[in-house]
C-alpha cells in the first residue's frame, strides 16, 4: 500500500510562504505581537485586563499560553527589535516579522501531523487515497494561504486541533475526540458554533434508543476529560471570569463586519440598498411603502445617511437599514439556533460518524450565514467539516465545489496589494482546477442509480456558470481597484466593489447551503454508513 505522506507537500509549500514573510501583513499581525507582549511582561492576573493597545487579549486561555511559550522563544534581537513592547502601536522591524511568521509556519506542522494521522486512520486503499486528497486539499487551502501566511494567523493550528478532534471521531474513540474539541474551544471560542454538533454525537453515542442503551462509564469518561480540559484552561483566570468572559463575548459590534462576509445578511443589506434606490427614483414604489411603512423613511433617508453610510463599513455599532426591518442580535442567534437544532435531530436519530461531519457542516452553515458579527475568514469554519465529506458521493462535489470556489473567491478583498494579487488570484485558481479533477477522480458516482432529471441539468448547467460567472467578478474588481490609483472619483466606488464581491458570493454560499440541506435531509444512504469513505 501506498505511504501517503505529506512529508512533500509540506516542502513543497514551505518555500512560497517563506517567499510571502516579507510580503503584506494586516492588523492582525500586531494583534499577535501584541499579546506576546502582555503574555511576557505582565503577571497572569493582568492578561485580560490590560488595554494599552487596541488589540486586547481575546482569546481563551489556551491561545494566551500559546502566545506565552512564543514570547520565551523570543530571541534578544527581536525582543531589541520592540516585539515584546506593550505599547499602543507596535513599532518593529524585519527580525519580529521573520520571528513571528516563523511561528507560523512551525505551529502549522501540527496540522499536518494531524491530518497525517486522519490519512492513517483510514481502512481501504481507496479511503486512504480519498483521505490523501482531502487532506491535500486542506493543506494546501488558498484560505489558509491567505488568511495565515500573508494576512497573519493561525489558523492552520487552530484547524489542526479540529482535525484531531475528526481524525479520532472516525476511528470511534469518543474520549479522545472529546478532548480534542474541548482543547480546540479553549484556544478559539469561534468553534463554539461547531460544538452543538459534536455534544449531540457524543451523547448518542452514550445514549441509544434501538437498542435502548445507556452508557454511563462513557459519558462520565467524556464529561470529567472535557471538564479537566477546561480546569486546565481557566482555573488560574477563576478570580478574573467575568472580565475574561467579557473580553471573549463583546456584544457591542455591529452586524456585519468592515465588509460584508458572503452570507444571507449581505444579501440583506443589498435588498435594502436596491429598496432605497427604488423609492428614490421610482414614484410608485415610493408611494407604496410610505403608505405600508409610514412616512418616515424619507427622515431615515435624510438623517440617517451618515450611520446608513457607517453601515456600509459596519466598524462599530448598529446597522441602519432604512426600509427593511432592523435586524437585532436575538433575530440572528435564533435563526442560527433553529438551523442547528434541525440539523442536529436526524444526527441524534441516527449518530454515525459521516451523520457528525455532515451537522457539524451545517453548524457551521448556520452560524456563517445568519451569525452576528461574521466575519469572512469564517468560511473556513464551514469548508474544513465539509471536505472531509465531500469525496463520498459526487453529489456532494457539487455544493463542494460551489461553496469554495464563492467562498475563496470572498476572501480575495482582505489583501488588496498589487504585490500579493496574483499570488491570491493565481494559487486559488489553480488550487481550484486540481482540486475539482482529483476530487472528481476520487469520488465514487452517485450510489442511487435514477436517471438525471432536466431540473437536475439545467441545475448543473446554473451551477457552472455560476463559478465561471466569478471570473468576470475578479476581473472587474481588480481593474476598478488598478484604475482608483489613477482616479480619485473612483475611490467612491469602493464600497461597490466590496458590495459586488459580498453579494455575488453569498449567492453562491447560500446556494450551496441549499444544495448540502437537500442532501443531508433527503438521501439517507449518504450518512447511514459509518465506513471508510
Ligand atoms: C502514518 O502511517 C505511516 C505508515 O504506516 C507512519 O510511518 C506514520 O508515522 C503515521 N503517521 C501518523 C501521524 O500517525
């Protein structure tokens, strides 16, 4: 049997993120510095009250540790270099970028141990040639290209911890599994949305009804191991919890983020702009809505141009819409809460594990498409689950394929200098032309044998135009962004062009929503096996 390794793709990627430490880095990368900052110089107490900086310590007690054991591998030129100065605004050089991009490239090798040891679990040659493709394509992800190696993160370890959490749920050690998420949620609490899919599994896995069952000896391990997890984490914080719970969970941001991340909120705010224009210029319409929603839109209009305005960036505060209904907080936590409970019902049904991967999938749908405050890079949240899936049948390629090609293609406005374009534009193209042929190669034709239906053709026919349809989008863009340089009128486009982006790949996200929802509820033998594929 064939080795599998991705020993190679790993020195094979490694020189073009070397290429990329010297390139563009975000905010984000301060963010960093920044707490390994607070993590060396103060005492545990201060770590989530100090606010020096902007970029205050955020994440859960794991990350904070993380960055701790960072800072003591801190070498005396970068610490000279102002890498470990608590000040408002970092103020560092080459030896702290090299330094912390390092950090990211080697904290990412635990993805790759991880999705090595999901490649290992696999019992055939053609699960385990299927998992070296899943795991290719996940390694290699222009997401985490982009998000990591030139906007700055870590994602790559974070997403590794998942990968263990999956890597052991597939080869049923429930126990390990389990720590696994508890250990993943101390470090990022994004993956909270994840978590009612993996609590359902587990205590089904505890619990059963044909034939009844009732496994306490598990579900003691599974509870006491996830509470310790938790010990671990947040007992030295015990006399700082309110303070660290409201650095974790600040409720005062906006609806959407600083552009719009692809979701049903985009498409929101769109109506609401396409509304506005129509009651401006169209008589009729303007008549009708005075009359259903009473005269005050015009006063919204007037007043309310500055926050409508505001909106459009979402940096802080509520967002106006001017003709539709405002949406609050509990209005996105309760739809986001009704999507998971729905998903989670047939999994608590019938808990195998590719039942887990497909709600933890749908989880991480909801949270994305209706979640408060989302925020692009969030597409991942919803792309890691799904691959591990996607090569089981080839009707789950097409939401596949429709979910990464918009949600890439989403993430394109969070570096927008000329330098990184092409590497952006270039390794996502072709990452998405190997991917869709060997994912193609790999995965078995549909296991129901009924003839394709003409709404099933015209459907598919919808669906590649679509993808192509994202071709044009880049290229309008990216010549309206080279022409801004030239003509200042064109920087009041902008926002337009976040707009075209944003809604042109929620479209697509929630398509492919709607295609996954159809599989998972409709065709039952996809999720009855727990096998190999
Ligand atoms: C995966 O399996 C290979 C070959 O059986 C072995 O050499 C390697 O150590 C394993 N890796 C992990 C991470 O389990």
């Amino acid at each position: 049997m064939a080795q599998y390794s991705l020993f190679n793709v790993w020195a094979v990627s490694l020189p073009l993120k070397l290429l990329l430490m010297g390139g563009y880095h975000s905010t984000d990368f301060d963010v960093h510095r920044n707490w390994m900052a607070i993590t060396k110089n103060l005492p545990i107490a201060k770590w989530y009250f100090e606010d020096t900086n902007q970029w205050t310590l955020d994440y859960p007690p794991f990350f904070a540790y993380f960055e701790w054991v960072l800072a003591q591998l801190v070498p005396p030129v970068v610490k000279n270099d102002g890498a470990l100065d608590i000040v408002a605004t970092g103020n560092y050089g080459w030896p702290t970028v090299v330094f912390q991009r390092l950090t990211v490239i080697a904290s990412e090798i635990f993805l790759f141990y991880a999705l090595q040891t999901y490649i290992n679990t696999s019992k055939t040659a053609a699960g385990k040639r299927r998992a070296y493709v899943v795991a290719c394509s996940l390694a290699l992800s222009p997401a985490l290209l982009i998000c990591d190696h030139i906007h700055f993160q870590y994602n790559g370890m974070l997403f590794g911890i998942l990968t263990m959490c999956l890597a052991r749920a597939r080869s049923h050690r429930y126990v390990s599994s389990a720590f696994w998420f508890a250990t993943l949620l101390c470090f990022k609490h994004i993956y909270l949305y994840l978590a009612p899919s993996i609590f359902v599994w587990l205590l089904f896995q505890c619990i059963g009804f044909k034939p009844v069952k009732f496994d306490w000896q598990l579900l003691t391990k599974i509870g006491l191991t996830v509470i310790a997890v938790f010990a671990v984490a947040f007992a030295p914080f015990a006399r700082q919890l309110p303070q660290l719970l409201t650095r974790l969970f600040p409720f005062s941001r906006g609806l959407t983020h600083a552009y719009w991340a692809p979701n049903v909120w985009a498409l929101y705010s769109f109506a609401d702009r396409v509304l506005i224009q129509m009651y401006r210029h169209l008589p009729g319409v303007r008549l009708a809505l005075d009359r259903y929603l009473g005269a005050d839109i015009t006063t919204k209009l007037s007043a309310g141009s500055e926050l409508l305005a505001s909106a459009t960036r979402g940096l802080v505060g509520d967002v106006a819409f001017a003709i539709l209904p405002t949406v609050t907080p509990a209005v996105t936590f309760g739809l986001t809460l009704f999507y998971m409970v729905l998903a989670l019902i047939p999994l608590a049904m019938n808990p195998t594990y590719s039942r887990f991967v497909g709600a933890m999938t749908l989880c991480g749908y909801a949270s994305f498409l209706f979640g408060w405050h989302v925020h692009e890079k969030a597409v991942l949240v919803v792309v890691w689950p799904f691959t591990f899936i996607a090569a089981r049948d080839r009707s789950l390629l097409k939401p596949f394929s429709l979910l990464v090609s918009a949600g890439f293609v989403s993430l394109f406005p969070l570096i927008f200098t000329p330098m990184e374009w092409g590497v952006k534009v270039g390794y996502t193209v072709v990452w998405l032309m190997v991917f869709f042929v060997n994912f193609s190669k790999v995965t078995p034709v549909p296991r129901s044998t009924t003839p394709k239906s003409t709404g099933g053709v015209i459907l598919d026919r919808v669906v590649q135009w679509y993808v192509l349809g994202l071709v044009p989008l880049v290229v309008v863009v990216t010549v309206l962004e080279v022409l801004e340089t030239k003509y200042a009128v064109l920087q009041r486009l902008e926002f337009a062009k976040l707009m075209l982006t944003s809604v042109y790949c929620a479209v697509g996200v929630v398509g492919s929503w709607i295609g996954f929802n159809a599989l998972y509820f409709g065709r039952d033998d996809l999720w009855n096996d727990d096998d190999d594929a």
